[in-house]
C-alpha cells in the first residue's frame, strides 16, 4: 500500500481488461518520468474463457511481441460458412493463420506482469469516488486512499455517477448493445478436423441474423452466439439450434448434448461500439470495453488493445502539453482514421449478401477476411 508521502500519480488507468494493464505498462515503458497507478474495475465477461485473437495483435508493439512464444495458441486458417442445409457450406482457407485461439486468462495474466515489470503500481481497491476535476487534475478516492491524477485512462465499465462525473457518455442504444453468449462443451464432441482448421461460423441462426461460431483450443471447445438486443430468441434455444446445425455438417457427433441455463454466461457488449462513442471526457482517455472496441463478432482483445496503443501515444504528449484536456482530443481521430474501418466489419445487407456467400467463392473470401481481418469488401 502506497504511503501517504508518496507522489502523486500522472495517470490512474481503470480497468481488469488487457487493454488496460498494457495501456500502463506501454504509459511507463515509453518514459519512466511518468507516475502510473492502476486499479482494476469490473468488465462484461468473466475471464474464463477462449477467444479469438488476430495474428497482427503480437506486431502491435515490441512490448507484446514476446507473448507469441509464450501464450499457447491454435492457428485459425480460415472460416467454414453453415447453411441451413447440410449440402449448404462454403469455406475459405488462407495460406497462413488468420486467426488464433487462446485462453484469455493466461494472456491476461501475461500483460499483467508486463505492467509489473514496466514498475506500475498495481492497486486492489473495492471503490472509487470521484469528487472533483480542475484544470490541474482530479480528485478522487480509490478505496481508502485519496489521490489526484493528472490524467485517467478508462478500460472498464464505471458506475453510472462515476461515469457521469468523469462527463462519460450515456450507455450505448439498443442499435449498438448484443446479446453475446457463450458456453463450453466437452471436447470428444468434435468430430476433429482435417488438415488446417478452419473456424465453423452461422450468420442467420433461426432465421433472424445472429451469429454462432464454434472456438476449439486443445481439450476445450467453446459455442458463441451473438445476437442483436431486439432479437427476442432464448439464448439457449438460440444455441440448441447452434449445436444441431454442427451436428448436421459433420462438425460435433451425435446430438446427445443438452445444456440448461446455468451454463450459459452471457453480457451486453457494444459491438462495434466506439463507432458511436466519443471516446474523451473531462481529462479521460476510454479505451478497450469501455469505448466499445469490439469487433462484430465480439474479438475483445486485439481491437482494444489497439485502443490502448491509441491513447498511450497521445496521453503521453498531453502530459507535457500546456493544455492537457485539448491535447486529449486527437485521440479521437486519430483511432478513427485507422482502427475505425475495422471495428465496422460487414456493413452490407447480409440477407442479400448470404446467397451469395455459398455461390461465390470470392465473396467467401472477402466475408472471412472481412470478419477475421477488417478488411472492406469493397474493393
């Protein structure tokens, strides 16, 4: 516990994400001068779980480089598109991995000792209270200790007043907010795959637009689902149906699975939602969940750790700049102009798209890397 005589910090980063322990760690790693505090906040998912991660998240910066070699990963080559019919399927396999599954809670304790390493003080603290902002700093408390920041770094999901106080946006609408769901299967379900694997994916589950995708990763196997918030099917239905449209490609083995309610987990996610947001209030950078920096089908750690890479740079010049809250502000534009065309995805009409997909072998190939990538598929 920090004493009382201790300095105060430049920046309080917020958040149990990725993002935000690799926006302190790259905060101190870029100037040692900088005084750097991280507490951690809650965040939508539980980290137990399999994600997929983009191969370009190790090139981000030479901080995170390392993990490649020290994260166990499952090469992703491409992805399998599921119709409603068994003889209905189409598939695009890449030269290369164009995409990796991992389990979050091993990459997140990773980045957690990158921060450690890089000497950011790592505090445990059960609330925080925003009292005040000046055009010095603000003040605020963070469990029993009172402290005053230059700068914060927001990475997780603050109360609603806190939010306010800070001058956060409003939550998300329905337009940005899904259902995402997912839930883990015994692996000897998998009828185990030829070859390079490729990533099995539904975009028109029960007729109303969700989307499943099936992660493998060693002995675990997970189902994901993602649904728009006004889509009034039961997640567990929804994934029931998930589960027999597998079974019929060929893909899991005789249907003897069933699920009950208790095994889901589900959240809220803004996909995509950054799109809308801001992304600067009062002497606060957002990054990672709590700016929205989701992809569509809800990839959580590459798109925001890029947000974090973002806002380290530009946090770091408004530091030394004579006016820090206006320096803030080319945060903005300048994820926009480059991280903004991923996070956007597909922006077709994917009932007229979808015909296409199964007949068209070159708009498979742009559908997958449209999804798995970012790239436009209009070119």
């Amino acid at each position: 516990m920090p004493r009382p005589s201790d300095p105060e910090p430049d920046v309080l980063v917020l958040g149990d994400h990725p993002s935000a322990y690799l926006a302190a760690a790259l905060l101190r790693q870029k100037s040692a001068s900088i005084r750097v505090v991280h507490a951690p906040l809650p965040d939508p998912l539980p980290p137990d779980r399999l994600v997929l991660v983009n191969p370009a998240f190790f090139d981000l910066h030479p901080l995170v480089h390392p993990l490649r070699r020290k994260l166990d990963l499952t090469a992703v080559y491409g992805l399998r598109f599921l119709g409603e019919k068994p003889a209905l399927a189409s598939e695009y396999r890449g030269k290369s991995a164009l995409a990796l599954v991992t389990a979050f809670q091993p990459l997140r304790r990773e980045i957690i000792r990158l921060a450690e390493r890089a000497g950011v003080l790592l505090l445990r603290a059960p609330d925080l209270h925003i009292h005040r902002l000046d055009e010095q700093g603000v003040d605020l408390t963070l469990g029993c200790r009172s402290m005053r920041p230059k700068a914060i770094i927001v990475g997780g999901v603050l109360p609603q007043d806190q939010a306010r106080a800070l001058g956060l946006a409003e939550p998300w609408d329905a337009q940005v907010i899904h259902r995402y769901t997912l839930t883990g299967l015994p692996s000897r379900t998998q009828v185990e795959p030829a070859g390079r694997p490729l990533l099995p994916m539904s975009l028109d589950l029960n007729d109303s637009l969700c989307w499943g995708w099936m992660l493998a990763h060693g002995s675990s196997l997970q189902l994901c689902l993602s649904q728009p918030l006004h889509d009034q099917h039961d997640p567990l239905e929804t994934i029931e149906a998930w589960i027999a449209l597998l079974h019929q490609h060929g893909i899991l083995k005789p249907p003897s699975i069933r699920l009950t309610q208790r095994q889901l987990v589900s959240a809220k996610l803004p996909l995509a939602g950054a799109l809308t947001g801001e992304g600067v209030a009062n002497r606060t950078l957002v990054i990672g969940p709590a700016g929205g920096f989701y992809s569509a089908c809800a990839e959580d750690v590459y798109p925001n750790c890029w947000s974090a890479l973002f806002a380290v740079e530009v946090m770091r010049k408004a530091l030394h700049a004579p006016h820090l809250q206006d320096a803030l502000h080319p945060y903005r534009h300048t994820w926009r102009t480059t991280l903004g065309d991923y996070l956007r995805g597909p922006q077709q009409n994917l009932r007229f798209l979808l015909p296409l997909v199964f007949r068209n072998p070159m708009m498979t190939q742009r559908l997958t890397e449209a999804i798995l990538l970012g790239k436009s598929l209009v070119r």
